[in-house]
C-alpha cells in the first residue's frame, strides 16, 4: 500500500493502526510557507538590501542556510534585530536567495549572485 501513502504498521503486537507516508508533505508545506511570505502572514524578519526589504520566516531562513543559522542562534547582534541589513548583497540577488529558499529554485547569473550571496546558500 506504499503508494497510497498508508501502510500496516510493522511490528509484533496486534494493532490496527497505520502509518501515513505523505511524500509530497514536504513540498506542500514549502509551498504553504511561501504562499504566507507572499501574503506577510507569520513573517517575523525583515532582510534588506540597498532599498529593497524582504520579509521572512526566521525559522524557514535557519532551516535552509548554516549562514542563516548561525546569525539567528548565536549572540551576533542579529539574533536580536527584526531588521536585518545584509551588506554585499544586492536587492536582486536578496530577492533570488529567498525565493530559492521558498521554492528550491533560482536563476543565477553572474552579475546578479555575489560570492557572498553563494556563501549563504551553501549547506
């Protein structure tokens, strides 16, 4: 029944129950975050670049970056700050990493990601 998403639980005392394998929950709930970015809804961080300012989940940016994570889990004085100025980014190449931190995609181009921008993205 695997591909249903249930399947009998697997062990030696008599049960009825199952287990519900979504494959597809991990997307969905990227999908829903990123729908909630777009909307403001839950945000709790705002990241800027030049002009342009970013809003964000703060869970969602340390999830998918060790920059990310240790800039909110550390004494830096951005673990503390709403507002996060993000210096040698541009607004365009700020815009790409969040948007492939919600979605898993991103258009690069050499004048628009810097090396510190690639240093973010790195796991």
């Amino acid at each position: 029944m695997a591909s249903s998403g249930l399947r009998q639980r697997q062990n030696s005392e008599p049960s009825s129950a199952v287990v519900i394998d979504s494959p597809d929950h991990a997307t969905v709930l990227l999908s829903q975050l990123s729908l909630m970015r777009t909307d403001r809804a839950s945000t709790d961080t705002v990241l800027v670049a030049g002009e342009t300012e970013v809003l964000c989940h703060r869970a969602v940016l340390a999830a998918s970056s060790p920059y990310f994570r240790a800039m909110f889990h550390s004494t830096l004085r951005e673990s503390r700050e709403q507002r996060i100025k993000l210096d040698g980014v541009t607004a365009l190449a700020l815009k790409r990493l969040v948007d492939y931190i919600y979605t898993g995609r991103i258009e690069v181009s050499v004048t628009a990601m810097t090396m510190h921008t690639f240093k973010m993205l790195s796991c």
